[in-house]
C-alpha cells in the first residue's frame, strides 16, 4: 500500500467523455485521455483493509490491491506482471467488464469505491506504450495439439493458457473475423476492434493458429477434430436468442437485437455487405436493418438493449425508447442488498445519456402492422409485481386501464439468449447437455472422452469477465488431462495466494 491515506485525500474520478451530441457522429470510444498522474491517483485510493473483498467478486480472482500499489507507484512493469497472472485481456475487461470487483470494494461500504476498472485499462494500455506486452511463445512444445471451438473470450483465453502451457493450439472460428461478440456484438463506442485485433496479433506471433470461416460441424466434422488433435475445448458461446412470440411478430422490422448490432459492427469493420450470407452457419437477412428516421423500441432492458439504444441513436433514429419487464431498480442499495453483495441500483450507461427514453414495468402484448406486413406500433400495458402466495415467489399483474399503442417502425429484440446452438458437433459426437440446453461439463470436461467444454455455452449467458475465467479454467483441466498434471494457474489458487 503505497499511500496510506490515498482514499481520503482523492475523491473517485473516471476520464470525461465526449459531449453526447458529439460522439454520436461516430463510433470510436466515446472517452478522453486522463493524465497518467491522476490515474496513478485513484490506485492510491486502494485501501489497506485487511480483507480485499474485492478478489472475491472478480471471477478472475484478480489481485487488485498488488497492482494498484504498483499502478499508484508508476511500476507500469511489475502492475502488468501481477494482472497477467490471472487475467490473459486486460484491455478488453478495463474496457466493457461492468466491475463486480467494484461492488465488493470495502471503500464502497460508506464512498465511491475505488476506479478498478480504469485502472486495469490504464495498466493495460501503459503495458502496450512501453513494450511490456510482447510475443512469448514457449520456450518447448508439448507435442499435443488441442482445438478450440469459438474466438470469443473464453476460447481465446482458452487459446492462450494452453499455448502458454507448450501445446500447439488451432482456433476455428465461423465468422470472417477472430474475436467472437468482442468484435460482433459490442459496438465500437464500446470496444474498438484494433483493440482485439492487437492482442490476437501478439497470439499469432506467440504460435497460436487462428481458422476463420470454419463451421465445425459443417466444413469440418467433430470425427475429424477427434482424429487431428488431443483435446478439443468448446467456446461457442449462447448464442440463441430468446423470442417474444407475441402477436404481430411475423411484422416486418421486428429484430433480435444481435442481427442489428452485427450488421452495424460489420459496417464499421469496412464490410461492404453488412449482411455475412456467404458465410456458412450465420443467419442470412433478407434486408439491411437501419434505425434512421424510425420510431425504435428496444425491448430488453440489460447492456444489449443499451447498445441497441446507442447505435439507433448514431442512425439518427426519430426516436428511442427503451422498455424494461422488470420493476425500476432503486437509486441506493435497498437493505436487502448490503455490501457486498453486487449492487442491485439503477444504472445509466453512455448510450441513455445520448437520448431516448426508459420506462420500467412495461408489458408487450402485441406488434401491430400495416397491410404492407410492417410494424407500426406496439400494444403495451403497465404491470404491478407483488409476491405470489402460493410459491413465494414474484408475478406481475396487469394494471387495469394502462392498455395503450405507441408507434415503432423497428422493435428490436433484447431479451437475453437461452443456450449455445444445437446440433452440429453436439449432436454428432453425442455430447449430453443439461434442462437449459447449455453443454453439460463436469470439470469442464464433457461426456464425451478428450472434449471440454467453456464459457457461455457451458454457464449459460453471462460476462465478458465470467467467460475469460472459465477458458482460463477449462485450459487448466485440459492441461491435466493431456499430461496428467499441470502448471497453469487456478482461480482459487490465485485467491489463497492473494489472501495470504
């Protein structure tokens, strides 16, 4: 602990951002260059507090004290040693994560916890302009190859773990492009994609391969994946939509929120075609969805909705307006949400700031079109919550006068996703998944000899952060089950180590 008193002589601060009317002129990241010394200055409001919570609500185990120290302290060289003990893409989690370690700060008990979140990035990003990020292939390779299924964040972090450990690695991913949602279903706003491109560039040079435009289960079979390498790691993410069927949804412009936010990345990437037809595995839209000049509603009221609610505002949408099932969250912590417990309060991302409008409680019960077959509006009524008598647990009613229509041109979908697709490799191999659809994996490992399986298509939907941590395990059991122990680190190897 570098500065002793640090959380009392610094309040938190975060780097501005563009003014609204300005950043929706386009997609870079909306933030501004914050001076290195302030940076330095939120580290030293790391507390020393005996106990760090803080590793306990990171899934990486993060050892966030240690790096603010060396962050606090300019120890750029060291900062980044201790974050890639457990987190294989800082730069990627300082920049989407929505923080868990910040709700777990024991600073946050009674201040604004400490900025972890920025200070990962910093380090991150400080690492890259001093050359502290370099290729590292291993000094010797195993001789086992392993497969990895899917570019996302947990097959890459899967990637880069087992390529650490001297196995030879093979990425396949359907798309064109490696990155999974990190380069198809963020917007740029979010994450611009030098940034993954960067690292998985440092991944190539370290001996990692990387297959693009493969469908397993279609260009090449589990069979063939079986016979060519040792170990095979399924990271195909949950990427099933959930649907609303209601009536009305055959209308034309009601979307899942995923085939709006792709088209519109792919237009940034500097696809011509926005719509990836030619690419095997990938839903072919019949047409470009475009939010300009439409009354867009976004239904769904997580991060996905948000982004749905940025990017129609950057179309130049006539208007927005986000609708949420649930009930409005507090402003503060209610007390059945102590610390430090993830804070269940309202939150408003950049995107709400940039205009339109949210409404809470809301029931959709019906799309309304045109003769054309268009959607024109949308049939919604309030609801109240209360507790069911019988199950104890929470329904909605409906409030009896609040039926009305408002007009939208483009409803777009964002109600979650329910599992990794089916078929292909896992019906072809076999491989048992549970009551949810999601890949059964005991240990990561599947019921099927040598394939494992990790991230959302084990979990289910969930964080960039919780998907990095489960590829970061999953390489681990790979390791042990190719050589029959391992070095790689463990998450709660690194906790005990952490709170020692």
């Amino acid at each position: 602990m570098g500065k002793p008193r640090g959380f009392m002589e610094f309040e938190r601060e975060l780097p501005a951002a563009k003014e609204p009317h300005e950043r929706i002129n386009d997609y870079q990241e909306i933030y501004l260059e914050f001076p290195e010394e302030r940076s330095r200055q939120q580290a030293a409001r790391c507390m020393d507090c005996g106990v760090p919570f803080c590793h306990n609500g990171c899934p990486l185990g993060n050892n966030i004290p240690d790096f603010n120290d060396a962050a606090y302290r300019g120890e750029w060289a060291e900062a980044i040693q201790i974050l890639d003990m457990t987190n294989n893409f800082p730069e990627f989690t300082g920049r989407i994560c929505p923080a868990p370690c910040e709700g777990s700060c024991v600073l946050g008990i009674n201040k604004p916890p400490v900025a972890i979140e920025h200070i990962e990035k910093t380090i991150a990003e400080k690492a890259f302009e001093h050359n502290l990020i370099v290729p590292k292939p291993p000094a010797t390779r195993t001789g086992k190859k392993v497969a990895v299924i899917g570019s996302g964040p947990a097959g890459l972090a899967a990637a880069s773990q087992l390529n650490r450990a001297g196995h030879t690695v093979t990425v396949f991913e359907r798309s064109d492009k490696i990155g999974g949602l990190l380069i198809y279903g963020i917007p740029d706003f979010k994450l611009e994609k030098w940034v993954v491109d960067r690292r998985v560039d440092v991944m190539r040079q370290e001996g990692v391969a990387f297959r693009t435009n493969t469908n397993v289960g279609v260009d090449i079979t589990g069979e063939e994946l079986k016979q060519q390498f040792d170990a095979v790691v399924i990271c195909a993410g949950s990427t099933v939509p959930r649907d609303l069927p209601i009536p009305g949804r055959q209308f034309k412009g009601v979307h899942f929120a995923m085939d709006f936010l792709t088209q519109q990345n792919r237009r940034v990437t500097g696809h011509g075609d926005p719509k990836p037809a030619h690419l095997q595995g990938w839903e072919t839209w019949q047409e470009d969805i475009l939010a300009t000049d439409k009354h867009v509603v976004v239904i769904g009221g997580g991060d996905t909705g948000s982004d749905c609610v940025g990017t129609s505002n950057r179309h130049r949408a006539a208007s927005v307006t986000q609708i949420e099932l649930l009930s409005k969250p507090p402003e503060s912590r209610p007390e059945d949400n102590p610390w430090p417990l993830w804070p269940m309060v309202l939150r408003t991302s950049s995107s709400h700031e940039e205009g339109g409008e949210r409404r809470w409680s809301i029931l959709t019960k019906e799309f309304v079109g045109d003769a054309e077959g268009n959607v024109k509006g949308l049939r919604l009524v309030d609801i109240e919550w209360k507790k069911d008598e019988a199950t104890g647990r929470p329904k909605f009613v409906e409030v009896e006068g609040t039926e009305r229509k408002i007009p939208c041109d483009l409803a777009l979908l964002a109600v979650g996703f329910l599992h990794t697709q089916k078929g292909g490799i896992l019906e072809e191999l076999g491989i048992e998944q549970d009551e949810r659809g999601n890949i059964k994996a005991r240990g990561y490992q599947t019921n099927v000899d040598g394939v494992f399986a990790a991230g959302d298509a084990r979990r289910g939907q969930s964080l960039v952060v919780w998907a990095i941590s489960e590829g970061r395990e999953a390489a681990r059991e790979v390791d042990k089950y190719l050589m029959g122990t391992t070095m790689l680190p463990s998450r709660d190897k690194s906790l005990l180590q952490a709170n020692a």
